[in-house]
C-alpha cells in the first residue's frame, strides 16, 4: 500500500498517479523533487494549480529515493 501525499489515505500503487507539484506547464519539471503520488481526486482537485493557490499540503517534501523504486515494480 502507498500514500497520496495530500490526503495520506493508503491505495494500492495502480490507483495512484504522480503529481507535479510545481504543474509543468508553470515552469515544473519531472524532478524527484517536483514529483509526488496522488490519488486522483486530489490530483484533480489539485489541477493545474500551485500549492498555494489551494488549501491543499504535502504530507512529505519529495525528494530522491534513497533506492531504485523501478526495481520494487512489477515488470
């Protein structure tokens, strides 16, 4: 089970998505950093917004696995 890291409840990974924190088309890239798993009704309440500009917060701050996360994945 993962998390959405804007509401913190559990999913199991084929119900999640990754979110841009920073929406790329405001200048947000495919960073570890910019990159987080949302259920999607966050991720669509969310949209194409900034953090600020919702009443929404992250659980965690992303940053780069410490491990490789496409080895934990099923092929």
């Amino acid at each position: 089970m993962y998390r959405c890291q804007y509401c913190y409840n559990k999913f199991h990974q084929n119900k999640l998505t990754l979110d841009h924190v920073i929406p790329k088309s405001r200048g947000g890239g495919k960073t570890w950093e910019n990159l987080v798993t949302s259920c999607n009704p966050c991720n669509q309440k969310k949209g194409d917004k900034r953090l600020s500009e919702t009443s929404m917060k992250l659980f965690k701050v992303p940053t780069m696995p410490k491990y490789n996360v496409f080895r934990t994945k099923p092929h």
